[in-house]
C-alpha cells in the first residue's frame, strides 16, 4: 500500500498483466475500457434519490458479510481454480442492485464488492501480483451489469425497481430473466475468450468441461431477486438472504473439493489415494458375493521421447487421449485411477480370466491405433501423434484368495515389469492363488 500512495506507476509495473503477451494485454485492457466507457455513459441516466443511497448500502453491508462468511473457502478456491469460469455467489449483489438501483449506483455495488473480495480474500503479499484478475473480472461484471440494464430500461415500466404486483408482473419477470440472461452470458463468453486468449493451446472442450455447473448460478440470481424485494420491502430480512447465500456457496464448494480430492485433473480417472480405497471396499464385497477381479497396471511406452519430440504440450494430449481409449475399453463399474505420471491402475470387477484378459487387450490395441492432432503453432502445419503403444501388467484375483489388494498390486507391476523386458506393447496376465485347504 506504502508503493501505491509513493510510486503509482511503480506499483502498477509490478503487476503480472505485463508478464503477459500482447494480444493478452490487449484484449484485458480493452474489455476494462470498454466496461470503464459504458459505465460512465450511463451514470448519469437517472437521478439518485436518498432511498436509493439507502438501498446500496445495505446491498454492500450483505455483499460484506457474505464475503466474510465463505472467505475462507473462497482462499482455498482462489488457490486451486481450474482451468475454467466457476460460479460466483457474489452475483447475488450486483443482480440486485442492478434491479432497484440507478446504473450509477448499480455500478458502485459491483465495484465495492469486487474491493471488498479483494482485499479480504487474496492473500496481501499476493495482492500486487493479482490485481489485474479482480480488475478484469469486475470489468466483466461491469459489462453485464450495464446489457442488463440496457434490457432493464428498454422492457421493465418499473425500472429501476420491483415487478409491478399484478398479472402485468410476469410480463416483467421475463424481461428480468431475459436481462440477466443476458449478463450472465456476456460475462461467461468473456471469461472463456480471455482463456483461449492467454492460453491458446487450451482446448474449448476443456475450458467448458465445467459447464454444468454454471446452472447453478440460477441459484444466486434468484437470491439476488429476493434480496431486492427485501432490500425495498423489509430490510432486516436480507441477513436471512445472507445466511442462506453463506450456506449454499460452502456447501457448493465443498462438495468441489471432495470432487477435486478424488479426481485426477488432466485424465478424470480417480486419485492414487481414491483408487485405493474404492478398490478395498471392491474386494471385501467381492468375497462377499464369490466374485473374481482383476488388477491392471498400464504403463504408456515412450513417454519420455513423446515429451522430447512433440513438447508437454503433445504430451499432454497424448496422455489424455490414452485415458480416453481407456474409458472406452473398461465398463462404467470398474475402477480407474491414474497411478502416476503415464501409468494407469484398473480394478475390473467380476471378471475371469477371459474376459481380464480381453479387456487387457482391447485397452493395448485401441491405444495403438491411436492418432493424435496437435494444434498447429504459428504457421506451421498440424502435426499428429501415431504408433502410441502402452504395456499391461495383470493379476487375476480368485473370490477365494487370501492375498491383499496390496500383493495384487505388486504381482501386476511384476507383470508390467516382465512385459517391458520382453518389448512393451504386450500384455502379461498372473494369478493370486487361492488359499489350499489342510486337506488339500
């Protein structure tokens, strides 16, 4: 703070945007001018009545106590972001503002709020670096915030203020709905292009993997509805809205971490840890019913040169093209995990050894006959991944083995270990015998 009431200019240099390539910069600091533009073309539209500074300062004061109450989520969050949008509760505020408020005011909740997160959610050794995000995501809001209000004025009798409390309102429940729509998506597309910009070799598939979950933002514009109706109606109620806003977005982002904690990022497939405790489960119920499993151990050949000829980036989309054919090959009820770097574990669930063994190599043969299209770089022309092959090592589990899923494991990478002296490219199928009986 010293450096930025010292050397503005200085301080302003420290950011990472600078760090960034120019069509980066260019596109952030266009989208922050434009928002900047439009946000003073329309403050002074309409005139700010001593209500309206009232209705703002409570809409801020809820804006604050939820940021208070899911900081310390939202740190975790802000640590771990992946590669695409995800949701923000704090839209609940700037929905409603822009709802009952004149744009200049409507404007100024969005600003406050995205401050007010800023501060108290980003760690303060961390803020100089970081600060171009929140800018850009407060320009973002800003843009959606001024489309809705251009639908709002153009279709709502009533703006800026409430639905009118008749028949007529449902009338203006649809210009509501089609206004912030048209927020939401002017906001998304420009947090998605802003990716792509600055990452170009991200795919949009992967950028939008997440999108499901943005249906729940539906969820936070309809607080931010009722937090305008109580805001104008009966102000005490919005901490109701508080708590419930609170309520909602730990119990989203929670379940986003456990998620998170058993799912590999780059494949999908389970975590080592996960894989490890499904599969327990897995082979205590599989004695239980007399059923046999089987444990593979799938290692991708080459990977290293794979790195070395085509980059990480080939690489890569090589290893998520391999977890693909892998999908495909095994049944929705096995168990995958990504075992580390380019090896894969499977536990197949009631099987034999046929059927281990044809799954084993329907797995080795769908990923050599694997292509993989790189994008181009620059002028260059595309360039495509061929002759992928992956080896297998496999233990077959009798229902009536007294062998721990941990010697199961090991007997599998002995396999693989066997398979890659032989060649690689082959499948190696072992066996866990079954306990003998004194008899015997």
């Amino acid at each position: 703070m010293r450096t930025l009431i010292a050397a503005p200019w200085r301080w302003a240099r420290s950011w990472a945007l600078w760090q960034a390539p120019r069509h980066v910069v260019a596109y952030v600091l266009a989208v922050e001018v434009i928002a900047v533009a439009t946000t003073v073309g329309t403050a002074g539209l309409m005139q700010i009545r001593g209500t309206d500074l009232i209705y703002a300062g409570m809409l801020c004061a809820g804006a604050w106590l939820h940021i208070e109450g899911v900081r310390p989520t939202e740190r975790q969050r802000e640590r771990g972001a992946g590669a695409g949008p995800y949701l923000d509760t704090k839209a609940v505020w700037s929905v409603a503002a822009a709802l009952i408020l004149p744009p200049l005011l409507a404007s100024a909740v969005v600003v406050v709020t995205y401050t007010i997160a800023w501060l108290r959610i980003w760690p303060r050794r961390q803020r100089p670096l970081d600060l171009f995000r929140w800018v850009f995501s407060a320009a973002t809001i800003l843009l959606g915030t001024q489309a809705a209000i251009a639908v709002l004025a153009l279709g709502l009798p009533t703006y800026p203020g409430l639905p009118r409390p008749t028949w007529a309102g449902f009338a203006d429940l649809a210009v509501i709905a089609a206004a912030f729509g048209l927020r939401w998506l002017l906001n998304y597309g420009l947090v998605v292009a802003a990716i792509l910009v600055s990452s170009p070799n991200t795919r949009l598939a992967k950028v939008l993997e997440n999108f499901h979950e943005q249906s729940q933002e539906i969820g936070a514009y309809a607080f931010g509805l009722l937090a305008a109706a109580l805001a104008v109606t009966n102000p005490p109620l919005l901490l109701a809205v508080v708590v419930g806003v609170v309520a909602v977005h730990r119990g989203l982002l929670l379940h986003q971490f456990r998620t998170a904690s058993r799912t590999d990022s780059k494949t999908g497939f389970h975590t080592l840890e996960w894989w490890f405790q499904a599969a327990r489960q897995a082979l205590d119920r599989a004695r239980v019913h007399g059923s046999g499993l089987a444990v593979l151990i799938a290692d991708l050949d080459h990977f290293k040169q794979v790195n070395d000829t085509y980059g990480h980036v080939g690489g890569d989309r090589a290893l998520e093209a391999v977890a693909r054919a892998l999908r495909t090959e095994v049944r929705d009820y096995d168990i995958v995990g990504r075992w580390g770097g380019e090896e894969f574990v499977v536990l197949l669930l009631d099987v034999d050894e046929r059927q281990t063994r044809a799954i084993a190599e329907r797995i080795r043969e769908r990923v050599h006959s694997l292509k993989v299209i790189l994008e181009p770089a620059g002028d260059s022309p595309p360039r495509t991944i061929t002759d992928l092959t992956i080896s297998i090592g496999a233990t077959l589990i009798p229902h009536d083995s007294a062998d721990t899923l941990d010697e199961a494991i090991r007997a599998a990478d002995a396999a693989l270990y066997a398979v890659k002296e032989a060649g690689r490219n082959r499948v190696k199928l072992t066996y866990l015998m079954p306990p003998r009986h004194p008899d015997a």
